[in-house]
C-alpha cells in the first residue's frame, strides 16, 4: 500500500509496511523520520491508517497544532520513533483536532504549558496513549491556570498514560461538554501519579468531567481501571458534573481527597478500591442527586475527609445548577468497610445553612461494615426526614472480617498494571 505522501522500505520502517500499515515519510529528515515543526502539514494530508514517526530528541518550545482526518477503524497515527524518545519541554503544548487521530509514545518533561492546555484534543474517535506528562509546572504555581489533558468532542480515548507530580493550579484532566450530547469518552488504565494539595481550594481536581451547566445530561463517560495515588489536591480527587457515568474497577491509594458525584444523576461507582492506609485526609466517595448506585467496592483505612468513607449529601430546596441537588433513589449494596477512622456511612453530611433537604429512598444493602466503634459506624440516620431501608449487612467488631469477604476483594492496581509501561520504574 502507498501513502500519498509517499511510503519508505527502508531501515525500521519495514515492518510498517509488512503489516500492511501506510507510513508517512518526509525526505530531508533522516532515515524517513519527522520532526515535529512539519507534523501539522503532513498529518493533513495524511490518509486514514497512516503511520507517522516523529524522530527522537529533545524539543523546546513547540506548540503544535495538528488537524487530520482519519477513522475509527483507520486511524492516523502520530507516534514518537522509540517509547518515550521524543521530549518536549520548555513552554510546549500539543492540539489535536479532527477524526481518528492517535498520538503515542510522547514524554512531556519538565515545561510548562504554553497557554491552557498542555494536550488539547477536540474531535471524535481520537486517542492519547502511552504518552507521560512529567513535572510539567510553571515557576509561578498560583498565579496561572493550566490543564494537562483537555477533551472536547465525543469517543475520545485516553489511556496507558503517566501523569506526574502536577503541582500547580486547574485540573489535571478535564472534560469539555456540549449540553445535551453524550460524549462516550474512556479513561482508562492510567497512574495519576502525586498531586499536592493546593493553596486555593478549588480548582486542584484530577479529573473533573463537565461542569455544572451541562450536568442535566448525560455524559456516558467511563473511567476504569485508573490507579490515583496520592493525588492530594482537593476535597474532589475526582469530581463528576454530569449524568451517567461508569467509575469502577480503579484503585486510589492515599488519596487525601475524594470521589465525588457533584452534579448530575444516574452514574454507577462499582468495584474500586479506597485505600488510605490511614493517612491525614483520606476520603472514599459523596454523593448529591438522583438514580446513583455505590456498589461493589472496598473502603479501607480512610480517615474521613468528606464526613465519612461515603457520604450522602444534605440538599437544597430549590438547588441551582451549580447549587446543592438532594440525595434520592441511591443504591448503596455489597460494599466493604474496615478499620476506617470515623463512619463508614454518613447520611446527613453538611446539614444545616440551608442544606436541610436529607436523603430519601436510599437502600443500603448486603454491606460488610467493621471497626472499634459499632454505634458510630452510620451516623444521621436516626436524622428525622432520612429515609432508608437497611437490609442483610453485616456487622464486625474490631473489623475481624472474614476471610471470605476480604478474599472477594480485587488486588490494589499497582504501577505495573497501568501507565505508560516505559516510564513505570520512575514511580514505582
């Protein structure tokens, strides 16, 4: 197959061809490689299912702004020469903009985002993979804004990605919604990696998908398998402003900050692993609006930021968008708590300065709660106005817990499960 900007035979491009799998070459630059001052013109005139090399070295002061069509099944691919082998740093950013675009292999080292975004993508069926962003901090960490990762646009992929010690303002990862349109984004099997707690309260988030405009409608992105660690930043380690999202099967250790269902109604927490290891600040999950469900996970040696391990928040009358929506027809089943400092469930939290709306329709079911203090493990509930049907849990004092309830327990993700696999053994 020929690319119509040309195809190379030769040196390590030969396996491209073997495959079957266009590669892009650009004469004048070395054994068929690109340098990244001419990926934006040759990215569109890109075909689908093209593959393009960008030559290892050290780039400062890059701002790149990249535009192809490719496809879902075809995409263009835009990939560093080895793992890791193309730096950029000083004030370089990344845009991606189009279809099926991917972008792999990129380490971003110790810059500073030019303007907002350090990589901005914006289209549909578009992936950023086994790609770090490391240290990437102005001098200045309070006096400017920026995001690592921006995504706008619908079937965005971000996945097996390292993001490093983000120490100044806004959040590391964020997700740009369009009001009424679902976006279908993955986030899935990367190591959030160290992120200090700020000086400005919020603002420091992780992740944060939508914000409380578009929370009405339904975003249907999924995070999984991700693991957090020490990501200290804010009350909300992670914090989801829209509707309809899937957060399981991820592991956040140490994190002193929590998962919050802020905005929005009928997303699903299932299968993730809260382990504070009972370090100052530690927090598991709170809960505003309708339709959720909390089910499945383990909340182990947190130490209460938040109120409790997981808590249901106390609502408004008449709540705002960006207000304070009341807790109801929350599932709350099959979960796991132990030796953690404080309730494990509190169902009244930040009651009161006209926060008076409780929980109501709230199912707790088939939970195994244990700890040195068994009255205090649910606090509110003898609240007048909570209503809660509490159904076959089980209770353990000194959080002597079965063996087999802890061996149903996934193991924690660790630095060798997730990332960007050449990076793993700068943050083991």
């Amino acid at each position: 197959m020929r690319s119509k900007v040309g195809v190379s035979l030769t040196g390590a491009c030969l396996w491209l061809v073997a495959a079957g799998i266009p590669f892009i070459s650009v004469s004048g630059f070395g054994a068929d490689l690109v340098e990244p001052s001419r990926l934006r013109e040759v990215v569109k005139k890109a075909a689908p299912g093209a593959v393009i090399l960008v030559k290892d070295g050290t780039y400062v002061d890059q701002v790149i702004e990249i535009e192809g069509k490719g496809e879902e099944t075809q995409p263009i691919v835009i990939r560093s020469e080895t793992p890791g082998g193309v730096i950029f740093t000083g004030k370089s950013g990344i845009e991606l903009k189009g279809s099926g675009l991917v972008f792999e292999g990129f380490w971003f080292a110790k810059g500073q985002a030019p303007e907002k975004y350090v990589i901005a993508i914006d289209g549909t069926h578009c992936r950023l993979t086994n790609t770090v962003i490391d240290s990437y901090n102005p001098a200045d960490l309070e006096g400017r804004e920026d995001k690592w990762v921006s995504l706008k646009g619908q079937y965005l992929v971000v996945d097996h990605c390292t993001f490093h010690d983000k120490r100044s303002k806004s959040v590391t990862l964020t997700v740009w919604r369009t009001p009424g349109v679902p976006d279908h984004h993955t986030i899935e099997l990367n190591h959030f990696h160290v992120r200090p707690r700020g000086n400005g309260g919020n603002g420091y988030e992780t992740i944060r998908i939508g914000t409380s405009e578009e929370s009405e409608s339904d975003s249907l992105t999924t995070v999984r398998s991700n693991l957090f660690e020490q990501c200290d930043g804010e009350m909300e380690a992670v914090s989801v402003k829209a509707g309809n999202c899937h957060i399981h099967d991820n592991t956040f250790s140490e994190c002193a900050g929590t998962l919050t269902l802020r905005h929005g109604n009928g997303s699903r927490v299932e299968k993730n692993l809260f382990s504070g290891k009972r370090k100052e600040g530690t927090g598991g999950v709170r809960v505003y609006g309708v339709g959720h469900s909390v089910t499945g996970n383990a909340f182990i040696g947190l130490t209460g930021r938040g109120g409790a391990a997981l808590s249901l928040m106390a609502g408004e009358k008449s709540p705002k968008l960006s207000g304070f929506q009341p807790v109801e027809n929350v599932r709350i089943e099959g979960n796991l708590f132990a030796a953690n400092v404080g309730p494990a469930i509190r169902l009244d939290e930040q009651y009161g300065d006209g926060r008076v709306v409780l929980p109501k329709s709230v199912a707790v079911r088939a939970n195994v709660l244990s700890g040195s203090d068994l009255q205090g493990l649910v606090a509110g509930g003898d609240r007048p106005g909570v209503a809660m049907v509490w159904e076959q849990n089980q209770i353990f004092s000194g959080n002597q817990i079965p063996a087999s309830v802890t061996s149903a327990i996934s193991p924690p993700l660790t630095a060798d499960d997730v990332g960007a696999p050449w990076f793993r053994d700068r943050v083991r």
